[in-house]
C-alpha cells in the first residue's frame, strides 16, 4: 500500500506454525541435522585424503606403469563394494595372487556392462604366468548385440586385457577362427547367465577335436612366399648385423606358424613351441633353438636357410608368368 511504512518485526515464537510434511512421507533417522558436528574448513591448501595418498605402497607400483601406458583403466584395489564369488576349482588353476586379483576385475565388469553381460571367461592361463609378480592375463566377455572392442585394466602388479564379444558374431567367429580354438580349449566360465558361456565353451572344445581345416594350395604358397620375404630380409641388412638381428624373430615367427598349418596342428602358446615341434619334428627343433643359441649373423641366415628348406619342401613356388 502506498505510504505505509514497512517495520521488521520478529515474530513470536508460539506464532509460528510448524512446517507439515508432505502427505506419503515416512520420516527417517537422516532426516533429522546434527548441528553439533564441526563444520569443515574448506582450505584450498589444505591436503585432500583419499585411498590412494592412504595406501602409499601402493602409489609406487602405480606410477612404474603409468609413464609406459597411454590410455588405461585403474580399478580401486582399496573399494568397499562386495566382491563377487568365484568358483571352487578357482583356487586349484591359479596362484593365491590371481585368485585375489580376478574377483576385482570381475567386479568392475559387473558394474560396466552388467546390463547387457552374458558370461566371463577365463581362457587358457599361460603356466608361466603362475610363478611371474607381474603377469599378463586376458578375461573374455560375452554381451549382447554386436560389440567387438578390447579394453585393458590394471589391478595390483597385473595387466588384465578384457576382450568385449557380442553372442552372435563370437559364435560364428568360433567356427572359423584358427586362433580361439587352442585359446579357449581349457577356458573356464567364471560367471553366464541364461548358459551362454558354457555352451560357447563347448562350441569351442568340439571345434578343437575335429582339428584346423587343411590349408589350401595357395595357402601354402602365401605361407613359404612370407617366409622367405623375411629371409631375403635378414640377407639384405647383413651389412647392418643389429638390423638383421631385430628383423630375425620375425622369420622365426612366421616359419613357426608354416609349420603348424603345414603340419595340421593347431598352435601352442609360445612358451611350449619350442618343446611340441621338437618331439614332432627334431630337425626343425634343434634348428630353431640353435638359431636363438647362435650369435654370428651369418651362421644364423645358415640355419634359417636350412629351416626354410626343410619345413617348405614339399610347397610349390608360385607359377612364373613372364
């Protein structure tokens, strides 16, 4: 109202109406303040705490991977969240380490891609990594739709390279793939839903049985031509030992793979090549561990020659044209 002057008056208490809550509302103990607590400084000098300037053993461990690793994912060892049960044969296949470590990854999983996850598998543990602090591990995990993408965590000392699958590609990819076979043969299903996981299990370990395809005839030829495109590679840099020394293990590697599709075997893991082609094949056995043993370039190029021949003699060369 114009002319009248407004007064701050403080009403009195007993005037006062208290404030109802809103129909349906069931009071709790939260909702009621502790106006005793002291209040927190908010000091922008002040020191934050959390778990990882607590737990400062493990900041060091952390930081010797970081300055390697571009782009990463680091699970929180220190997480109070439960951590999901594994199976009982868990603790017999794996090391005391890996039995605390695949629980967390696994928890991070769940809490990614528990929505559309289907199963988590534990493929084939290289026997090495059971007595190695540091280990490589790989987790498989099945999902719906067609997703195919990979992703690596860290936890602890170990690196965990976590392969996303979608259901209906993967399955199809078992029938013709000559890597997941050998792969997934001891595969163990750590958590499926709906059986998904065993039954791809079994896909795989009925796959492993009928044995690789024979390889075709221009199979073969591809197989002896990138053979013998890294010899002529060794011979080239002999000029350059060092140079001829780091193209070396890429000859070894692929006339490791001739032999197996030659040989209709499926492939190993590389700690057990060594030993599976010596009791099969002892020429090309003694040939290869000579040539790591060996430290004259030139004897090497001798012995890779020698193997090349032997392992690819029965290949033809591709038909000349001109």
């Amino acid at each position: 109202m114009d002319g009248e002057q407004t007064v701050d008056v403080q009403p009195d208490v007993s005037e006062i109406a208290p404030v109802l809550p809103p129909e349906g509302h069931v009071e709790s103990p939260n909702d009621a303040m502790d106006v005793s607590t002291t209040p927190v400084a908010l000091d922008p000098s002040a020191e934050i705490q959390t778990d990882v300037s607590r737990n400062k053993g493990d900041t060091t461990e952390v930081d010797e991977f970081s300055q390697n690793i571009s782009s990463e994912v680091i699970v929180d060892v220190a997480s109070e969240l439960p951590e999901p049960s594994l199976p009982s044969w868990i603790a017999e296949e794996v090391s005391d380490e890996l039995t605390e470590i695949l629980p967390i990854a696994m928890r991070y999983v769940k809490a990614k891609r528990g929505g559309d996850m289907l199963g988590i598998i534990l493929p084939t543990v290289d026997p090495d990594t059971r007595s190695r602090r540091k280990g490589k591990l790989s987790l498989l995990v099945i999902i719906k739709g067609e997703e195919r993408n990979a992703q690596w965590i860290r936890v602890k000392r170990h690196m965990i390279q976590i392969f996303y699958r979608g259901q209906k590609g993967f399955e199809e990819e078992v029938q013709t793939s000559l890597s997941l076979p050998p792969l997934l043969r001891k595969a163990r299903v750590l958590f499926e839903r709906d059986g998904v996981a065993s039954k791809i299990c079994d896909m795989t370990a009925k796959r492993f049985r009928q044995g690789p395809p024979s390889p075709s005839i221009n199979e073969k030829i591809h197989l002896k031509a990138e053979c013998y495109h890294w010899l002529g590679k060794i011979q080239e840099a002999t000029d350059h030992p060092d140079r001829a020394r780091y193209i070396l293990p890429a000859f070894i590697d692929q006339i490791v793979v001739a032999w197996f599709r030659l040989r209709g075997q499926w492939h190993v893991s590389a700690s057990s090549e060594l030993q599976f082609i010596l009791t099969r094949d002892k020429a090309t056995g003694e040939g290869l561990r000579d040539i790591w043993k060996e430290n004259d370039i030139w004897k090497q190029i001798e012995l890779a020659q020698q193997i090349a021949a032997h392992v690819l003699k029965d290949v033809p060369w591709p038909a000349r044209i001109d």
